[in-house]
C-alpha cells in the first residue's frame, strides 16, 4: 500500500507501518510545515492514500 502520512501522525507510527511492508512516506520528514494543499500536491501525483488526524482537511 502506498500511503502519505500526515505532519501530524507520530513518526513511529510510520515507522511501524514501513516496518509491516508498505510503501509510507511521513510529510514531517520530506517537507515539514506545508499547508494542506501542498500535502494533497505531494499525495495525487504519486498515487498515494493519505492518512491524518486533521479534522477539518
């Protein structure tokens, strides 16, 4: 599964899922502070599922 992993998921809970086979990348390590349009721009394009605790996204 290919996922973005929102700022605001705990790093270790990525890390936990890489560690489960699956393709995740963590938006606090690639581009920290980016709004949330920026995070949509870096999901769409590589086709990945995001996740988040961000209520209002």
């Amino acid at each position: 599964m290919r996922l973005l992993a929102d700022e605001n998921i705990p790093r270790l809970v990525v890390e936990f899922i890489c560690s489960r086979g699956h393709d995740a990348i963590w938006v606090g390590k690639v581009a920290p502070g980016i709004r949330d349009r920026e995070v949509l721009s870096l999901a769409t394009p590589q086709k990945r599922t995001l996740i988040t605790f961000d209520t209002d996204f």
